[in-house]
C-alpha cells in the first residue's frame, strides 16, 4: 500500500490571510498552493506571466462596459426625442417668432426681477424649442427667459447659450396650446392678449374658427373666463390696430367696450384715437370709456343727486356726514384711477 505524501502548509511570509489570496486553481507556478500572496499578485497583472491571464475575465469586463455604454446611449436617445433632455443651444440658433407670440409686453419690473435671478442663481427653468432645421430651432415657450438671457449676454458677456428642451409636437396646434399654457401657469394674460392670440391663431390656419382656437388654446379655462375672452374679440378686430396700450383695457371697460362695439361704435371709436393720441393708458382708457353712441342710455344727461355739484364736465360731487359721492358720465375708469393713486401717495 503506497504512503500518503504528507503535504506542507504554506510559511506565514508567503500568505498573510487566505482571504487576502487570489485563487489560481494551481494554474501558476508563482503559486503552488493554489493562492496568490498579495506580494505576488501586482507582480502577475504587470510582469511576464501576465499573459498567461485568462482571458474570460477581460471579456466579460469589456462585454458589461459595452452594454452599460449602449444603455446609457439609448437613454439619452429616448430623452431627446420625447424632449425630457436639458441642452444648451446658441441663442442666435433660436427664433422668436416662431410662433405668433402672445404675450405683446414685457413688463420692465418683472423682467429685471427675472435678470437678477439669473444673475444669482443662474437659469433655472429650460425653455422650450423645436428643431425646424439641423441646428437651428423655433421657440414654444419661454419667450421672457429667452430674452433675458439675451440681454445679460449683451450686458456681461456671459456665454451665449440656453438651457433648453427640444420639443416635438404633433401639430401647429399643439406648440400654440403649449405657448398659451406657459405663460397662464407663469404669468397671467391680458384678456386682450389671450383674445388677440385666438384671432391671429385662426389667421394663421392653425385653427378654422375662433371657437375651435378658443376651445383648444383656453380648454382648461372655466367657461365664464373663455366667455370673457371671447367678449373682446371684437376689440381686437375692430381697434386692435389703433390701440396703443391695449393690455392696460381692464376686464369691466373691456366688457362695456366689446357691448359699445356690436352697436356700432367702432368708426366713432377709431376716429376719436386717432385725433386724441393718447400718450398713456389713462388717456387713452378715457377716451374708450368717453365715446358713446347718441342712443346709448349713458349718454343721457344723468339727474344730479339732491345737493350735488358739478365740480368738473360730466361729474358730479354730493357730500353726507361722513362721505362723498362722485357721479356723472365724467366718472370714467380713467378718473376712478387717477383718484386711488392720489389717495395712496397722501
């Protein structure tokens, strides 16, 4: 019967812990027991017998990188087609009036509110683009960022790119629905502007009537603000092109201009505004307030109240013990106005 060869543990020098070991199944002779000292191990990876790595390894690391490569290459793929991709595009690369914008002024404080924010903390919120040709884009959205960021460009040489998501709308309709949603969500139309938007969509053909344009730009309105929109469309038919500070008419003279208007007021109107030109929108508020037709019950000489005054053309002041009574055709938006910002400055 053959003797059983009794078989050496390796000397501590040569193994500080099984764990710290490769295992090589013997396939080196650098390492009889089948472990690799860690002082051995770089020696393997670096020296001649590096060749005699097996190869499984490195091909199965490569095959892993490859396929996290093509994950994250398709993911950003899908992002970018479905718009949900940050990008930073030249600002000269984009047209603003892409679409027919709705908003007609930029309000001077709100925009220099938005420029500093800028300033501090940088552009927080993307606009919103299409691509109409390779390289060059069409805004949807974002038409107040855009140009702030134009201006602090011009102002401090900052880069000049924006952050921006590139959109892909199914239709014209979708980009305009877009547009309008925006800014109600940010900052809120004029009832002119949303009016003027649904006539200029119809122009364009986006839309084929101002019910459609209306229905689809407004959906989620409630019914009594698409009812208010649509009360100045005649506004913007019949005086949008004479009118100079249009998104100053407030929703009660609109309404009352809009009623002025169906009655055939519109010639009277157009003619008086250009004769008076006025230089502000309490002038020009005065004077759509002023211009009434001869059948039109306001126009009828109102009867002073007992122990009324007629302190200016049209307007009528009474006194009680504790208040005062303006009344008269002269007591106009205009003058409603001028005499809340009188009473608030003391």
């Amino acid at each position: 019967m053959a003797k059983r060869k009794r078989l050496t543990p390796p000397a501590p020098q040569d193994l500080e812990t099984p764990a710290q070991g490769l295992e090589t199944k013997g396939m080196f002779a650098a390492a009889p027991t089948g472990i690799v000292p860690p002082a051995a191990r770089q020696r393997l990876m670096t020296g001649p017998d590096t060749r005699r790595v097996p190869p499984i390894a490195d091909m199965a690391g490569a095959a892993a990188a490859s396929a996290a490569l093509e994950e994250v290459s398709a993911e950003l793929l899908s992002a970018r087609a479905e718009g949900r991709l940050v990008q930073a595009i030249a600002l000269d690369a984009i047209d603003a009036d892409y679409l027919v914008r709705d908003r007609l002024v930029a309000d001077e404080p709100e925009m220099e509110a938005l420029r500093s924010s800028i300033r501090k903390r940088g552009q927080q919120t993307p606009i919103e683009v299409i691509e109409v040709a390779p390289g060059r884009f069409g805004l949807i959205s974002g038409w107040r960022r855009l140009h702030a960021m134009t201006q602090l460009q011009a102002e401090d040489g900052r880069a000049a790119t924006i952050l921006a998501l590139i959109r892909n709308p199914a239709t014209a309709q979708d980009a305009y629905v877009a547009m309008v949603e925006e800014n109600e969500i940010r900052v809120g139309l004029s009832y002119f502007e949303r009016a003027r938007i649904v006539q200029r969509a119809v122009e364009k053909g986006i839309y084929d009537s101002e019910k459609s344009a209306l229905q689809t730009l407004f959906a989620s309105a409630s019914r009594a603000k698409r009812s208010k929109i649509k009360s100045f469309l005649p506004i913007v038919a019949t005086l949008g092109d004479v009118l100079r500070f249009p998104t100053a008419i407030s929703e009660r003279l609109g309404l009352d201009l809009a009623q002025r208007l169906q009655q055939g007021a519109g010639a009277a109107l157009r003619d008086e505004l250009a004769r008076a030109t006025p230089q502000s929108a309490e002038d020009e508020q005065a004077i759509l307030a002023a211009v009434r037709l001869p059948d039109d019950p306001k126009t009828a000489p109102a009867k002073p109240a007992p122990g009324a005054k007629e302190i200016a053309p049209g307007v009528q002041l009474s006194k009680g013990r504790q208040s005062l009574k303006l009344s008269g055709p002269g007591v106009t938006e205009a003058l409603i106005a001028r005499i809340e910002a009188l009473l608030r400055t003391g």
